[in-house]
C-alpha cells in the first residue's frame, strides 16, 4: 500500500475505524480459517521439503517425492472446500 493512500484512508473516519478495528482484532475470528490453517499446517511439510529441492536444485528422494504427491491433492481438496464455503457464505458467483 502506498503512503499517499494510507494516509488518506486513516483521515477518513470510516477509513480509519476499519483499519482500527482490522489491526485490533483477533488473528482467527472464524472457525473456518482455524480449521483451514490447522489443515495447512498438517500438509505443507511435505511441501516444503519438495520445494526446498526444487529452490536449492536438488533431486528430491523417493519419499519427498511420494509425500509430496500425497500432499498436493490433499491440500488442493482443503483449499477448494474453503473458498466453496467462502463463496457460498458471500453470495459470490462461481
């Protein structure tokens, strides 16, 4: 976000009240993003250690391999459940 903007959206009172009120709040409000990022937690080593292959260019061994080709639908499945349910709760077309 730039400067200029920021400092005009905190001088309107609207502005400035959400901006409060986002900085204030708690980190997880609904229990649908605790369970996404419970969910995210569990999958992404599998990930990670797959992209940490890839980052360093390094053949990844068979297991990070299957694991990695465990995780991804997985987390695929998870990440598709919750923006059908984040859709559907905000009446946004699919």
């Amino acid at each position: 976000m730039q400067a200029p903007y920021l400092t005009s959206s905190l001088q309107d009172q609207e502005s400035y009240e959400t901006f409060r009120d986002e900085l204030l709040r708690d980190p997880i409000n609904h229990e649908d993003d605790a369970v996404l990022i419970a969910g995210l937690k569990e999958r992404m080593d599998a990930i990670e250690k797959m992209r940490n292959c890839v980052a360093h260019n390094r053949r990844p061994s068979k297991r990070i391999s299957e694991n990695y080709d465990n995780a991804r639908p997985l987390l695929n499945g998870l990440l598709d459940a919750y923006l059908t349910r984040w859709e559907q709760a905000n009446d946004i077309p699919s």
